[in-house]
C-alpha cells in the first residue's frame, strides 16, 4: 500500500509492505514501513530488485548449508544404533566446509538475480540438499564398511568419507551455480585445486590423509566417477517420486 495523507493510514497499517512519501503526511510516515524520501515512486524498482536479489540467492545458497545439516544427523543416528564411532572428526571438514560452501555462498550471494521469485522457496532447496544429503549417507556408510571388511585405519576411512562430502559437496554446487558463466567456472576451478592442495599436504593440520596414497587410489577414482551419476540419480528419483507429490505451500 502506498500513500501520502491521513485517509491511508489504515489501510496502511492493515497492508504487508506500507510506502510512504515524504514531507506530505507525519501519520503516513509513521505508520509506513519504507518512506521515499526523494519522492520518487521510481526508487520502489530498485527496492523490488534488491528483494528479488535477496531471495533468490538466498533460495541458491540455503541448500548447501542444509546438505550438512540433514547427513550429519541421519549419520549421528545410524552410528549411535552401529554402536560405533563417528565416521570422520569435525577437524577433517574444516577445508571442505570452507572450499564447497563457506566461500563459494558468500560469492554466489552477491549475484545480481533479479528474476521474479519462483514462489517453491522450500522445494528449490530440497531439490538440491536433500539428494546430495542421501549420496553422502550412502557414500559414507559404504566407505565404512568396505573399511571394516579391509581393516582399513580410522584415518583411512574418515578421509575418503570427508573427501566423498566434498566432491557431492562440488556437485551441488554446480548445480546450484546454473548458469555456469566465466567467473562462476574460475571460482569452482579455483575452489577444486585448492581442494586437491588440502588433501595433499594437510595432514598435520587437518589430519587427512594424501589422496594420492597408491594403496587407496582405485577408492579415490571410484568415488570420483560415482559422485555426479549417483547425485543425479538421486535428483531424478526424488523429483519424481517425492517432491513432485508433495504440496510445498
């Protein structure tokens, strides 16, 4: 609702977003939530964008913060039932937190979206996290028992599980970063090499093992080539069969 004199006060009190111009009316200006102080209606396109900006890259980043959020829990649960430790230490996810979302969000966020919102807030970040939350479940559990089967080493398997989370972590940041334009491919391919770095020569820091471990390489390989079909996979089955069906509203 916008106005400028005391007729509009309740209408402006009772609308969701009340604008005002100023120097007409102090009741309007009061009651407003926003006030144009230039007087100019033309000033509301700028604030419809930054809106606009605001939630759709919040609705592209929400995903890969909530990724974390629903594995780590599935996995607190299944372990706790296992009997077992915990697959990884907090420790080991420090780069991949850092490279897969911390740094690529606070870039992404700052795009210039202004495409009128979709209006499935819920289902857009579900379509991303919740797949790529079930490949790192998957991943993971398979890592540890191919570990348990092989007697593999505690560091062994907490690292293959950190660098599973970080190359599902990468597919979804891709996803997520469509269209991939020049500067979206630097960061990412920045972002892969310093990955690679970390799982290189971080084991005093971090306590990862290298990936370039002889012994472990076809396991490197495998998660590799498995982590971009399998998260597909998943985005198909659960589009169709899940999301598709549920009422987002």
């Amino acid at each position: 609702m916008t106005g400028d004199g005391v007729n509009d006060v309740l209408a402006m009190r009772q609308s969701d977003c009340s604008i005002a111009i100023a120097g007409e009316s102090d009741a309007a200006e009061s009651s407003a939530d926003f006030v144009l102080l230039n007087r100019n209606f033309d000033s509301m396109i700028f604030m419809l964008n930054e809106g606009r900006r605001v939630i759709n890259n919040v609705e592209r980043v929400a995903s890969l913060y909530l990724i974390k959020t629903i594995y780590s829990v599935v996995l607190s649960i299944v372990f706790i039932f296992l009997g077992s430790g915990y697959p990884f230490q907090p420790s080991q996810l420090t780069p991949v937190n850092a490279l897969t979302v911390g740094i690529p969000t606070f870039i992404l966020a700052l795009e210039p979206n202004y495409r009128p919102p979709a209006g499935r807030f819920m289902r857009n970040v579900m379509e991303i996290a919740l797949p790529a939350a079930i490949c790192n479940i998957i991943l993971i559990l398979s890592i540890n028992g191919i570990g348990s089967w092989a007697n593999l080493s505690f560091k062994s398997t907490s690292t293959m599980s950190v660098f599973a989370i970080g190359i599902i972590g990468y597919c979804a940041l891709i996803s997520i970063s469509n269209p991939l334009i020049i500067r979206k491919k630097i960061m990412i391919a920045a972002s892969m090499l310093l990955f690679v770095i970390a799982f290189t020569y971080s084991d005093k820091l971090f306590g990862l093992q290298s990936i370039f471990d002889l012994r472990f390489t076809f396991i490197y390989i495998s998660i590799l080539l498995l982590a971009w079909p399998l998260f597909m996979f998943m985005r198909e089955v659960l589009g169709r069969r899940v999301f598709s069906k549920i009422n987002w509203k």
